[in-house]
C-alpha cells in the first residue's frame, strides 16, 4: 500500500484555493519534505520548498522552528520570491509555524485569529490563545472552548464539542475534517484556502487584527516547588492581580491585560506569558513575575 499518495490525495481533497498562491515551505530536513514533494498539481498553488532533503543532523536550522533564527531562510525566501506567506514545518510535520508576505513570523494565536473570525465555531484552544483572542475581544468567548496545554487534553475536547478547528500556542493546531488531529501541511492548505477568499494580504489581516502586546519567557527552577513559586506569585501580585484563576497554572486577570505562569510538561521549567494594552506594562509584568520567581527559587 503506498500510504504517501493516500495521504497526498486526501490534501488535495481538501485544497479549495480560490486564486493564485505562492507559498514557500520548509520543510526543516524532516518528514514533511517527503509529502511535499509530491503535494504536485494542487489548484492554484505553487509550491517554493526548502529544506525537503531528510537529515537526521537537522542541517539547515534545527529540528524545532521556534529556536533563534530558525525561520530567517524561510523569511528571506517569501521576500525573494514574493510569496503569499511561508511555512516552516518540525521535524515531524505536526507543528507549522506562517510568516507573512512580509517576511513577519506570526505567532499561533494570530493564525487563530484569523481562522476563527472566518471559520464556523466551536473552536478548542490552549490557555494562552484562549486568553489571548477573549481577553482582545478578537473573538467571541462562546465560541471558544478553553483547555489545558497538550494534544491529549486538545484532541479530547474537539470530540467532546463537535470542535471544527483547534489550536495550541505552540504550533499545533487541529481539524475535524482531519479527525480531529493536528497536521502541519493541512494547516498551510486551511490558510490558503481562507486567504484566498480574501481582497487582504497575510501581513493586512495581521494588521486587521489590532492585538496587545505578548511576551513569554522560561526560567528554570533548580529548588523551588511549584506550590512555592504558585504562593509567593499570588503573594507579590496582590497589588495588581484583579482576580485569578488556576485552570492552567495561575492566570492573573489585570486592570490592562493578564499574566499566565505554569510549569513545563517536560522541562523543569516555569512558563511565564504576559499580555498587555502597552509594551511597557507588559514587559514590567514579565519582569516582576520572574523577579518573583528567582527569588523564590534563591530562598528555598
């Protein structure tokens, strides 16, 4: 059974592209380069790969597109050829990560955005792009089913709720015409199909979309417990917290935005995200959580 041309055809089943598309993928030295190369004759899509070769040392950037640097070729390629948008696949092709036609790496929430407002709900997303998109008002909150961090705790909600897409700020992202399973070339054929539905460019509904400003950082914990670093974050955010909530980690609800903090799955890590009306308050929010943090971890 040649399961690659199954696959193959059942993505271009599902390609609806109305207009002309250049898209540049790269495919990270991994998996997907495989199935793109044969991802031939789609309606309306043209295909500028990169990085299709599969290499076990990962030579071109790295296996994970989210490390520094990592999207820069795919960046100056859309700018070269004068892409539509590029897609930067991991290692394994269940992440896909867009910048736009202008070189401009997007984050997950921001395809979210752009997806939902064009999409038909119920939709299942993390805690940080549930926060993001309700907290904005970019989408309505009944439409939006919020869960905890990992594909389990995802994939288990979209079938609970007859979810037609979900998404994870950290690549993934779900679909009911894919089983309700994450695919990173089946979200570069989803974009294509809405965008070119649409008179904008990627980079215009980007700007269309008038977000906050968000910014994440990890620290590692070396001492403390989490339970620690939960009190004492509760403790020296009193001040400013206007109410809390503990469904994924601690989210802090301010008088400008919110303050999520959690501990990694698979790291001895803290994960802090920040959101804020302004870049300077949500950058001193960020700063006082992993003051915060750091001193707790000194003192145990």
């Amino acid at each position: 059974m040649d399961y690659v041309s199954k696959y193959v055809e059942f993505l271009k089943k599902h390609a609806e592209v109305k207009k002309l598309l250049k898209i540049v993928c790269d495919a990270s030295n991994g998996t997907t380069g495989i199935i793109l190369e044969r991802l031939t004759n789609v309606p309306n899509i043209e295909l500028v790969l990169i990085n299709t070769t599969p290499d076990p040392e990962f030579s071109a950037h790295g296996p994970n597109p989210l490390m520094t640097d990592a999207t820069k070729t795919l960046s100056k390629k859309v700018l070269e050829v004068e892409a539509d948008f590029g897609v930067a696949f991991d290692a394994d092709g269940d992440r896909a990560f867009f910048v736009d036609n202008q070189g401009e790496l997007l984050p997950s929430f921001v395809i979210a955005s752009i997806w939902f407002s064009r999409s038909t709900p119920p939709f299942v997303v993390d805690e940080i792009i549930y926060l993001s998109l309700t907290a904005g008002n970019i989408c309505k909150e009944q439409d939006i089913v919020p869960t905890r961090v990992g594909s389990i705790f995802i994939k288990e909600a979209m079938q609970k709720n007859d979810a037609t897409l979900g998404a994870e700020f950290s690549g993934h992202f779900y679909f009911k015409e894919f089983f309700g399973l994450d695919s990173g070339i089946f979200s570069m054929i989803y974009t294509a199909n809405i965008l070119s539905q649409q008179n904008k460019t990627m980079a215009q509904l980007h700007t269309d979309l008038s977000l906050r400003h968000l910014f994440n950082m990890d620290i590692k914990l070396n001492k403390a417990t989490w339970d620690r670093v939960l009190e004492a974050a509760k403790k020296g955010t009193s001040t400013i917290a206007k109410s809390t909530f503990e469904r994924e980690g601690l989210t802090l609800m301010t008088e400008n935005g919110w303050i999520n903090i959690r501990t990694s799955h698979t790291e001895p890590l803290v994960r802090i995200s920040t959101e804020a009306t302004t870049k300077e308050i949500a950058e001193n929010n960020l700063a006082l959580i992993a003051k915060i943090i750091k001193e707790t971890d000194e003192g145990s």
